[in-house]
C-alpha cells in the first residue's frame, strides 16, 4: 500500500445529503442544466471570496485576473470547470460536500420524500453542489486552497459515501470534473453548454470560457484564442434602458433561491448623503426556508463591484429578509472588515434608505394592482408584520399597505380604512384572533358586534397577536381585543337590565362563581352574548385566550391564569338552569361552562357526561 493510499478516508454523507442525493440522481426534473449554473455559481462565490481576501491581506499578491473555464471531454465523457477562486481544504471539502448548510433542507427533503412536492421544488430549492448528481455519476473535485501547499481530492458516486485523499494540484482555487450520465449526453455538446451559460450565468463578474477536446484538436495548427461566453458585466451598474427584462430574471435566479420571474424589479440609483446602487427583486413566491431560525437576508453588499459580504444582517431588516439583490457603493474602504461592517454608518443609512424604498414600491403595489398585492402580501405579509412587533421608525409606512379580513362586508381593508369608513365612538379597533374567518365569525364573542354592524378585524396571522397588544393605538384609536376583558360598545339595552339586575339573578351569579372556582377566574353577565348561552374570555390583563392556545401548542410555557365565564341571562338554558334547585343546579350548572368551551372549539374532558345531562335537562 503506498502512502497516499493509506491516507485516503471514506466518509459517509450526513443522513440528510444521502437523502437528498437520492432524490437529486433519481429525479425525472426537466431542467437538468441546472447544475452548470450551481457550478458556476461556486466557482464565482469562490473567486469573489479570493478576490476579497487578497484585499485585505497584505501578505498576499492581490490579483484580479479571475476566470472560470468549462472543458467538456466528449470521448472521456466528462466536463470540467475550473476556477482559480480560494479553493478548499480537507477540512473544507468534510464539511462543505459533505453536509449541508441550507436551512429547510429537512422540510424539504420530507416533502420530495413523500412524493407530496412539487418535482420543479428541486429547481426552486437549489440544491447546489449536490446537483451535479442529476447528471454524473461521478463527481471528482481537485482543489488547493489559497493559504495551504497541499492540495486534496474528493470523490463520490453520490451513492452514502465520499472519499477524501492528499493530491498534487498546482494550483490555487478548484477543478470539478464530472463523469456524464449514459443518458445525458448532450451536455457532452460545446454549444449546449455555452448556450446554458448565456442563459443562466451571463452576469457572472468573472469571464467564463468553454472549450472542448475536439475543439483543440481542430484548433492545434490555428492557434485561435479563446472565446469568452459570458458579458461579465456588473448588470447593477449598467443601463436601465440597456437591460432587458430577460436579463433581470437570469440575474434573479442567478443570486437568489427563486427560479421564477420576480413580481418586482427595483433597480435604482443614490446619490446624496449615501451613493449607492441598487438592484433588489420583490418575489413572487416564498422561498422554503422564510421562517426558518437560521434564514438571513438575501442580499450581496458590493463595493466598487467587489463582492464583500452576503451575510451582512445589518444591510436590510430582518423581515425584508425575502427581498433578493445586490448593493454596490462607494462609500465605503475595499479592506473593510465584515466585523467594522456590522455597525457601520454608512450601511445604516443605507439600510434605512433601501427600506424606505421597498416599502414605498409595495405601496404602490397595492395602489396599481390589487391581485398582484393580495398574492404578494399572502406570501409575505406575515414576516413583514414581524417589523411592527421591534421598535423602528417604518411603523407608519407598513401600515399605509398592512390589510386585514374584517367581519363588516368581508374585505381586506387598511387600519386608516377602519378609522375612516368603519370609525366608532368609543375609538377602537376591534379585532378577534383564531384560526380562519368561518370560525371567528361564529365565535360567541361575534354576537352583539354582528348584530349592531360593528366592524371587527378578524386577525388570523399569529404575528398580529404579538403587535397589537404592544402598539396599543393606531391614531388616536386603541387596539381591543374582543375576547379579552370588559366591552362597551355604547347604548346596549342590556345594559340597562343589568342595573335592573334582579336578586335571583345577582344570586345565581354568586352560586356559580363558587361552584365554577375551580374552573374559572369569574363569573359574569355578559354584554356581548345576544344567542348563545356562554362564553369565555380572557380577563383585562391576562394573555388573549388564541395566543395563550398558538403558545401552547408551540411547548411555550404561559402562566396557567383561568378565563372568565359570561353569560348570557336571557338566554332559555341558562333560564333553565337557573330555576332549578340547588341539588340539581349542583349537577347542571356544569353545562354552562362546557357549553362555553365547546363555543371555543376546545374539547371537554367529558363529552358523554356533557351530553347525558342536556338530554336529562331537557326532560326536567
Ligand atoms: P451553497 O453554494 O448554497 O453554499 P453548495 O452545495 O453549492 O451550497 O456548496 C457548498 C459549499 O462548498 C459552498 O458554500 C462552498 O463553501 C464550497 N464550494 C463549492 N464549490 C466551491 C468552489 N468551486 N470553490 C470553493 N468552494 C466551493
């Protein structure tokens, strides 16, 4: 065994990767040429990254001289692209092609698994590297990383395994050769492979070459230069008028996780306090991991056209986080360092200019096209109503877009639509919060405002229930929960009686506030009950009864405090159980309570029981 044998290690792939190997080699998605763009796309990152070292390392030999060459082998069956970027060592190559980093992988990897995804979720989720499997069979990977002498070699048949061994690869940065599937060889064509290239990688910032073994055979004795197949221009900095929608798109799918056609192209120019440009993209989809912990913005922060940071969370606030593009300025040294860079104020002010810029294009989205809007904000208006729930000065702006369903007319309407055309004396906004509109308007709690019209948000966003309580007012209107606390909704003929309130009543009261402690905090009349018998809700400053059960359901833990029973005094079973005697009123007057947890969708502890009774009530 010679030396080098020796020091080969075979490694498994991580359970995740293996799966999704297996997904990615056996997957009958059309758009297999997708690969080359992930490839490229390496190999670019790589070369920027390089790029940027060399800047601001001294010690190096800054270089400029970056390119990404394709070689398609037709008699060996293989391509091979190659990049002098910062290459890989062995510890790199471990972890980087051997695990993965992407967050939502597991969700994703799930669905494919279960054949419930949408096969095109391969394209959109951009499995990067490992999509070189949907090709080859083999994948082999030289490199030599920019500040080691000794170079390394990964292999795999994307099959549980890889294999890690020393090699000697002159020089900096990488070559991935790929031995092509039997029945993918028109990837072994030179025009296929420059036409993906123009398709998908054309505004890659470092030339692109592509050339191939028959190529130089023919060209031995012509002595012809190579061909560049991209632009390479920094599309940002070109033209408006120069650029075509086409463009845009490949420029899109090229830096972000999108492979459709962005909703939105926001391409502008700054000049003033900040110089700028910009070039961010509205999606029209969401991608897999928005809600996901570990998901960062999706921005590149570029200096004079050098790629510094794509990592930057001070760039753009975190519930912009969906918005693909870049950020070119000048205001800003090449040798930065990334930590200088977080609380930078220059990146502040540009931070704070870009939001006020995204927030005015979705304003205006909403004023030319509705439809356009609807999908967008179902897509993304969650994660932006995450901006309401920090302190920033963007309040006001979300709001001139944030719409809401609302019981009254069954529209989408805006807080300022509330206060103008839905305005009430008392100066509130009335929400309720649950899982969909065919629930909340059935809610008990619904009653007396659907009887006397008043307009009730009906908040089925989890994110509301956090902001709402903390903002407290919009204008001079203040946010009211309806299922929480004491409501006054003016003249209420109830109110009347409940002065009136007879000694039987004030008395049955009183029974079940002692028979009921266990189960809840009070008992009183309600004013909000016009048909049914009950209800709950939750006291004046106690957690809102929906966000105390999302907490739940998400293992947080909340203090245990009980609901308050209301009832509702006219209502015959509560008549009923009233007039009965203590004996039986001792075994009845349960119902009530169950009667109001079953208005809230919850289950009982025990329905036959609950049932047995009403039966037996009724043939009192
Ligand atoms: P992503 O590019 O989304 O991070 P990939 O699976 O495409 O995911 O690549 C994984 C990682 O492998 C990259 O982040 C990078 O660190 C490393 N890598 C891949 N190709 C190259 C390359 N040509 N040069 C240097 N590093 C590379």
């Amino acid at each position: 065994m010679t030396k080098q044998q020796a020091e080969k290690k075979t490694v498994k792939f991580e359970t995740e990767v293996s799966k999704l190997l297996d997904i990615v080699a056996n997957s009958l998605y059309t758009e297999k040429e997708i690969f080359l763009r992930e490839l490229i796309s390496n190999s670019s990152d790589a070369c920027e990254k390089l790029r940027y070292v060399s800047q601001t390392d001294s010690s190096l030999n800054k270089t400029n001289q970056f390119e990404i060459r394709i070689h398609i082998h037709e008699k060996n069956k293989t391509i091979t692209i190659t990049d002098n970027g910062i290459g890989m060592n062995e510890q790199d190559m471990q972890s980087n092609l051997g695990t993965i980093a992407k967050s939502g992988t597991e969700d994703f990897i799930k669905k494919m698994g279960d054949k419930k995804g949408d096969i095109n979720q391969i394209g959109k989720f951009g499995v990067g590297f490992y999509s070189s499997f949907m090709v080859s069979d083999q994948v082999v990977v030289r490199s030599k990383k920019y500040d080691s002498e000794i170079s390394f070699l990964w292999t795999s048949d994307g099959k549980g395994t890889f294999s890690i061994e020393k090699t000697e690869y002159s020089k900096v940065g990488t070559e991935i050769t790929l031995s092509v599937k039997k029945d993918e060889n028109e990837f072994l064509s030179k025009y296929k492979i420059e036409e993906i290239v123009k398709k998908y990688s054309d505004f890659v910032p470092f030339p692109i070459f592509v050339s191939s073994e028959d190529d130089k055979k023919e060209k031995k004795d012509k002595e012809e230069k190579e061909i560049q197949v991209n632009s390479a221009e920094a599309i940002w900095l070109k033209e408006k008028s120069k650029i075509k929608d086409e463009d845009y798109k490949n420029f899109y799918n090229q830096t972000s996780s999108f492979y459709d056609e962005p909703l939105k192209t926001i391409h502008f120019k700054a000049e003033g306090v900040v110089n700028y440009t910009s070039l961010l993209f509205l999606p029209k989809s969401q991608p897999q991991d928005l809600y996901h912990p570990d998901r960062k913005n999706n921005l590149k922060l570029y200096v004079n056209k050098v790629f510094i940071s794509d990592k930057l969370d001070t760039l753009i606030p975190a519930w912009l986080r969906f918005i693909p593009g870049v950020v070119d300025t000048e205001d800003l040294s090449l040798n930065i360092s990334r930590e200088i860079l977080q609380n930078n104020a220059v990146i502040n002010k540009i931070s704070s200019a870009l939001t006020k810029r995204v927030l005015k294009e979705i304003s205006d989205l909403k004023k030319k096209n509705k439809i356009e809007f609807e999908e967008f904000w179902k897509n993304f208006g969650p994660v932006i109503k995450e901006g309401l729930y920090e302190f920033n000065d963007f309040h006001d702006k979300i709001f001139n877009f944030t719409v809401f369903n609302c019981s009254e007319n069954n529209e989408m309407i805006t807080l300022d639509d509330y206060v103008t055309k839905y305005s009430n004396d008392n100066k509130k906004i009335y929400y309720i919060s649950g899982e969909n509109r065919e629930n909340l308007m059935n809610s008990p709690q619904m009653e007396l405002f659907k009887n006397k019209k008043i307009n009730v948000l009906l908040v089925t966003d989890p994110v509301d229930e956090f902001w709402m309580p903390m903002k407290m007012k919009f204008k001079d209107y203040e946010f009211t929960s309806i299922t929480k606390g004491e409501i006054d909704i003016g003249e209420n003929p109830k109110n009347e009686k409940d002065t009136k309130e007879s000694k039987e009543v004030s008395d049955f009261i009183k029974y079940l506030k002692d028979h009921l402690k266990d189960k809840v905090k009070d008992v009183k009349i309600s004013k909000r009950l016009t048909k049914s018998a009950s209800c709950l809700v939750a006291d004046e400053n106690d957690m809102d009864m929906h966000l105390k059960k999302l907490m739940a359901a998400n293992n947080q833990t909340t203090n245990d405090e009980k609901r308050i029973l209301e009832i509702n005094t006219d209502h015959s079973l509560v008549l009923k159980v009233q007039s009965l005697n203590k004996e039986q009123k001792d075994k009845f007057s349960e119902i009530l309570y169950d009667h109001a947890k079953l208005m809230e969708g919850e289950n009982l502890d025990d329905p036959k029981k609950y049932t047995n009774l009403i039966t037996e009530l009724v043939s009192l």
